[in-house]
C-alpha cells in the first residue's frame, strides 16, 4: 500500500540488534522493482567505540584515511559510512577520490529484476 504523507519515525526505540527493512518501490513499479535497504540496531559498546574513533580522527587527516581504510578492508560498510558522512578536515580534493573508493570498495549492491 502506498503511504501518503508524513511517517512518524522511528515507530519504537530500537533495541540493540533489533533489524528492520525500509523497503521503497516507485508508484505503480512491480513488487520486485524495489530497493531494500536492511538496518540492526548497533550496541552501546559500538556506539562508545564509534565516538571515540571519530574524537581520534577528527584532527588528524592521515588518522581519518587510515580508519577509512580499515573500515573498508574489513567489510564494515556502516562504519565507512560514519566517517565519510563525518569527515570534516580532509581536503576538498580528496573527496572525490575518497568518495569514489567507498563507492568500488563498499557498495557492491546488484540491482535484480523479476519479470
């Protein structure tokens, strides 16, 4: 069913490792065209280590490429995410390029199609 208007969000505290799946499909696509985007909820010790690594980073550039590279080498695509979305003293130029190796290194999604 289509949902009109605003979405009351969350619609109850996560828990940790509680999952959910926020499934979006344009008007009138058919059931399969549609992206699924799957969320767990992280545990408090995720999120004090997150914080502490981002205080870490912040201040120091090479640190930030470091940690963005590990977190990439290692699979950990939310964390990736964390930092590039956080990333505030890296230069302009690295951007892109940053930007670009996420994309290669952690977004392998394959869009599939039933017919």
């Amino acid at each position: 069913q289509a949902i009109e208007g605003l979405i009351v969000w969350p619609l109850a505290p996560l828990e940790t490792g509680d999952q959910l799946h926020l499934v979006l499909r344009p008007r009138g696509a058919s059931g399969g065209d549609a992206a699924r985007i799957p969320f767990q909820a992280a545990s408090a010790a995720v999120l004090d280590e997150t914080r502490a690594l981002l205080k870490s980073v912040e201040d120091s550039p090479s640190a930030w490429e470091s940690a963005m590279g590990n977190a990439l080498q290692s699979n950990n695509q939310a964390l990736a995410v964390v930092l590039l979305n956080a990333k505030a003293t890296a230069s302009s130029t690295r951007d892109g390029s940053l930007e670009q190796l996420m994309k290669a290194s952690a977004c392998r999604a394959i869009p599939t199609r039933t017919h």
